[in-house]
C-alpha cells in the first residue's frame, strides 16, 4: 500500500476573520474531494486569520497512482485557488519492507 500527502501552505491576503478563512478552507477541501476522491483536512495554523495549511492524502496499490492523483490535485489548487499558495511538498510512504 502507498500513501501520499500533499502539505499545501495558503496566505490569504486581506482576510481579517476565522469566518473569511473558513470560507476559503471549505470550499477547497469540497472541491478536492468531490473531484479527487481524497481525504482533506486543514492541519495547521487554525487560529491565524491570513495563513490556511491543508493536508491532502490518498492511497492506493501504484505509487505512480499516488503521485498522479496529487500532482493533478496541485495543480486544480494552484488554478482555482483565490488565495496565494506560499509552499507546498509532497511525501510518500509505503509499507513494502
């Protein structure tokens, strides 16, 4: 089995409550799911009103699989995203021994 997580770091400019982030946050983490199948959630930094930090992560038998799933979920993030991605980095981990 091979899992990947994609860290995907966010500054929302001009946003000054958890309200206008959770706005941003939610509607990301929707689309990725419904378009991806995969499981999101916000990781980091959850009381800072400019900064959104998303962990996406999938799995499957292929690692070329996981890396395609991922890289194709950055790139919809980078397309639609209203806000500025400042970082991201993708990790693989497999069971094989």
């Amino acid at each position: 089995m091979i899992i990947g997580v994609l860290h995907l770091e966010f500054r929302l400019h001009g946003n000054r409550s958890l309200k206008g982030k959770r706005k941003v946050s939610l509607s990301l983490k929707q689309k990725l799911r419904n378009k991806f199948n995969v499981s999101v959630a916000e990781v980091d930094a959850l009381d800072v009103h400019d900064k959104l930090v998303l962990a996406v992560v999938t799995t499957a038998n292929e690692s070329a699989r996981v890396e395609s799933t991922l890289s194709k979920a950055l790139a919809m993030v980078e397309a639609i995203s209203p806000a500025e991605l400042t970082r991201c980095n993708t990790e693989i981990f497999s069971d094989t021994e």
